[in-house]
C-alpha cells in the first residue's frame, strides 16, 4: 500500500512540475506554481520558512519521502531505474555509504552557497537540473509536436493551437543539462538512487533529519528468514539483510522492499527504543508484539504529503504580454548585463539564482535566456534580439520560486530602471544612409528618446535620436524594434543596481 501511493504521488507531482516547464500560454503558474515553491533548495532561497519547516517536519516524521514523492529529478530517477536492465529484479545490493563523496559535494555546495558562486549551486541543485533537462531537452520536442497539431488546425481553418517558434537560447547550457541527464540516467539505470546519495546536497542535508524521523523502515527479527530479497531490491543499497538493519539516511522510503519481502519481516513503524531480553525465555514462548497495520500508515503518509502540498498558497496572477515577430539581430557587447525587473541587483541574482530555467522558459518576449558568464553561468540575462521586455508583462516575478526575482506590481515595474539606452552614431540609418528613421523615439514606452537634429543649423536634414537617463528604464524595445543590421543603433547597458525614477 506504501508503494501505490507513493508512485501515485509521485506521478502527479512529476507531471505537474513538467508541465510548468513546459507550459507555452503562461497560464498554468496560476494553479501549478506551488510545485516549485515546495522544491527545498528554492524555498531555502527565497527564506520561505513555512515551506522549509514543513519539509522539515515532514522528513522527521517519514523520513527522506521528499526524495521519492516531491523532488522531480528523485523521482525521474525512479522511473528510469524501472526501467532499468530491462525491469530485471534482484539486480541491487547492500553497499556501505560513500562518505567522503557524499560529504565532500555537500562541503563545496555550503562554500559556493556561501561565496555567492551561482554556477556551482546550479549544478548542483537537483529542482534545477530537471528544470533545465525538461526546458532544453524536452520543451523543443513538445514546441515541435504543438506546431504540427496547429499546421493540422489550420488545414481544418481551426485556431484551437497556435505555432511558437522552437529554438536553443543557449547552447552551453543545452550542453550541461544533455551531459547532466546522462550522467543521471545512466547512475539510475545501473544503480538506482546513487546520485541521491552520493552527489545530491540536497539528499545528505535531509539525511541529517531522516536518520531521527519517527517512522522509518525496521525488520521483525522473528519473521525475517534473510532470503536477501530486499537488499537486491533497494535502489538505495540501504537495507543489509545480513545485519538486519537499514541505513535510514539514505531510506527514501519507495515501499519496494515491503512489497518485495514474502515473510512479512519488514515494517514501516514508529521508532522504539531496544527494549531489554528477559534473562530467562523458553523457546516455546510466541512472540506477542503486535504487527503494525501498513495500510494505515502509508494512508497517514499521503495525507501528511497532500496536506503539507496544500498548506503552501498559490499566487493568483493574470499574466499579460505578447509575442512580436521581429527579425534576427546580433547582441552588443554589455559591459554591464541587464538583470530582469524584480532582481534587485546583479548580486541578488548571482547569489539567489538557482538557474531552474523556469522564467527563461515562461518569459512571453523571448528576452529572457541563460548566461553563458562563469560568474553567473546559465542564471538568466536579458538580450532584446528577438523581442523587449513589455511594460504589461511581469510573468519572470510571478514564476521565480527562488526569490532571484522578487514578485513585482506593473505599476512599479514601469517606474524601475533596470539600464538605460546608448546610441552608436556608426550605425544610425539617418547617419549611415541619409534617412530619417525615428522608430527608437516612436516606441520608447517612458518617452525617454527625443529625436533632434544631427546638424543643429540645418532642420531639414538627418534627425537623430538622444536618450534622458533619468527617464529610460532599460526595457528594449528601441534596440529590439532599430532597423539597422545587425548591430542596432541603440542599445542597453545594465545596471548593477536597479534604481526606481
């Protein structure tokens, strides 16, 4: 009973965090956001503490069922080790924990945590690393799938799906979560849960808590007959039947050994403490300790998970913006990049970024896309070759789990000066060609941009653009809508700080 409700827990929570990912109407963050607010590593950055005492409790309580039943990469692991040596049984065995690794990853994840190193938390972090899996590997396959159902609709003069355009933002980082997906799928085909329990930091903080937690997996010494079945079934290689005992730091609780041991000698019980052998016990004595009811307890256990999902609030927020078809461009060089509106700071989002890739992925304007800088490696930046960042659009806030972007009112994003626009004379179309243009000034949504003339005794001739740094708030839109080829005309330069006008 354990098991069935765990993979029944543990499919609906996979599919909701992948279709969040994979969502392309940005509408379903309204109902789905809570499945990444509930992630441990976003929640520890963004200071949710209702989330992260509730984990807390929760792994004291269960165990490491965050590992099988909310952490999606867990749980992508789980089905590929089902998978695994063609579903061939009896395939695992007990081995002893793998300290120094385990130990020495979580060292190095606590000082880039510390040293604001993004980079080494990003790869890292396990929400992340599906989060980028499904957005680079699996969102240009289900973009492609919905583009051919709208070329049918269209035959049949139907709109009921309408074709985005499919593309790679960024390739390093289509290569780190292709290198990332193999390197884990090949662990859990062979070795089940060895990533959890070896590399993941997320997996040995929680090990701390799950070694204490009040249910936990224990063996009847009475019934268990040491047919090994259980050992060579744990994809935790936690359980050694020879010993009869079980290394619940590394127990994600999956119910696989209960389900597997034909003796009934395994329990999902409370802890007890070892209670003292009378000195003088005759050999006919049956034992008389109560078996404990598992349908019960692995009922209280989904409970206690829908209800811990539950408690966790969802944000309901419309989400406006469109998508406007513009030509290819080059990016300028930025000496400074451009952070989204909500970041604060290039340094809140260098230190609170998790790089999950979900607002790269939501963003409706295409503007968003990960770094390909050391520093803040794969965190996103801003480039307006494909669109700007629209005044009525805040979806990256809305979608952040993290806090590296904090939750913004349009009134307010309109006033916040994430850079501001500089003008390159070389390029200019009336400086170049001899034309008047004005496409900067007509689009600047803050009027930042008045155009004056290049020749200021002669009115009647070329017309170029100035930009008010006390106005422009950096949003794009003169450098995405510039006509000129390939680099435009204008262009923005970020702000360390953000700055409201």
């Amino acid at each position: 009973m354990l098991r069935k409700i765990r993979i029944a827990i543990a499919t609906v929570m996979i599919t909701l965090v992948t279709l969040l990912f994979l969502d392309i109407t940005g509408t379903l963050h309204t109902w789905l956001g809570w499945v990444a607010k509930i992630q441990f590593l976003p929640a520890l950055m963004a200071l949710n503490a209702v989330v992260i005492v509730a984990l807390v409790v929760l792994t004291l309580i269960f165990g490491r069922i965050y590992c099988s039943v909310i952490c999606p990469l867990g749980i992508m692991q789980d089905i590929i080790a089902w998978q695994g040596w063609g579903r061939k049984k009896n395939r695992y065995r007990y081995s002893r924990e793998k300290r120094v690794a385990r130990y020495g990853v979580l060292a190095v994840f606590i000082v880039a945590f510390a040293a604001g190193i993004g980079s080494v938390v990003a790869l890292l972090a396990p929400y992340s690393s599906y989060g980028r899996i499904v957005t680079n590997l699996l969102r240009p396959v289900y973009e492609a799938g919905n583009n051919l159902l709208a070329a049918i609709a269209e035959h049949f003069d139907s709109y009921a799906f309408y074709s985005t355009e499919v593309w790679i933002k960024s390739l390093p980082t289509f290569a780190i979560a292709a290198t990332t997906f193999v390197i884990i799928a090949v662990m859990a085909w062979r070795g089940g849960r060895t990533y959890c329990n070896t590399i993941c930091p997320v997996g040995t903080i929680l090990s701390f808590l799950s070694r204490n937690s009040w249910l936990k997996i224990k063996f009847d010494e009475e019934k268990c007959r040491k047919c090994g079945k259980c050992s060579r079934n744990c994809k935790a290689a936690c359980i050694d039947f020879k010993a009869m005992s079980v290394d619940h730091s590394r127990c994600v609780v999956c119910g696989d050994c209960l389900e597997m041991c034909e003796f009934d000698a395994l329990h999902y019980c409370r802890r007890k403490k070892a209670a003292k052998k009378p000195v003088e016990t005759k050999a006919t004595d049956a034992p008389t300790a109560e078996t404990p009811d598992q349908g019960r307890r692995a009922f209280l256990v989904g409970a206690a998970i829908a209800t811990t999902a539950a408690t966790i609030g969802q944000e309901k927020q419309k989400v406006d913006g469109g998508l406007a078809a513009i030509e290819k461009k080059v990016a300028p060089h930025r000496t400074t990049p451009v952070t989204p509106p909500g970041s604060l700071s290039a340094k809140n989002m260098a230190t609170r970024c998790t790089a999950c890739q979900l607002c790269v992925a939501q963003c409706p304007n295409e503007v968003l896309r990960p770094s390909t800088d050391l520093k803040k490696f794969m965190q996103p930046t801003m480039s307006y070759e494909r669109g700007y960042c629209r005044p009525e659009c805040n979806r990256c806030s809305e979608v952040c789990p993290a806090g590296a972007i904090q939750p913004i009112a349009l009134p307010e994003k309109v006033s916040t000066q994430i850079g501001h626009a500089v003008w390159i004379r070389e390029n200019c179309i009336p400086v170049t060609d001899g034309v008047s243009c004005g496409n900067c000034e007509r689009h600047c949504p803050t009027g930042a941009i008045e155009m004056v003339p290049l020749d200021p005794d002669d009115e009647l001739g070329a017309w170029i653009p100035t930009v008010d740094e006390t106005r422009c708030i950096g949003c794009g839109a003169c450098e995405n809508l510039c006509p000129a080829r390939p680099l435009s005309a204008i262009y923005v330069e970020g702000h360390e700080v953000h700055k409201q006008i």
